[in-house]
C-alpha cells in the first residue's frame, strides 16, 4: 500500500490523505468517508471540479 492525498484542483484544499493500493481505490476511500458509495456516486459537480490524486513517497 501507499499513501496518497487527494486535492480540490480549484482551491488546492486536501480533502484526505490515506493509504490505498492504488489511485482509483484512494478515490473510493475519500468517497466513502465522505458518506458516499464510491467515487463514481459522489455529485457531478464535485468530480466536475477537479480531483488531483498524488501518490505520496515516503523517504526512510
């Protein structure tokens, strides 16, 4: 698993930050948080806006 921060392009504001597989299930993970099934079932205008996923490295 890595950790990945999810992002409103517009404002820049973060809108989570966890660990996921992979960027699609990041996605679904915000969802869900959010109350949401899955990030498909989030409103059109939220995904309309722009999501940036970055996938976070970790230096140890």
């Amino acid at each position: 698993m890595s950790i990945f921060q999810i992002r409103q392009k517009t404002s820049g504001a973060i809108l989570w930050t966890g660990s996921a597989d992979d960027e699609q299930t990041a996605l679904d993970a915000m969802a869900r948080e959010a109350g949401y099934r899955d990030f498909a079932a989030l409103p059109d205008s939220i995904r309309a806006s722009g999501l940036e996923t970055a996938k976070l490295d970790m230096i140890s």
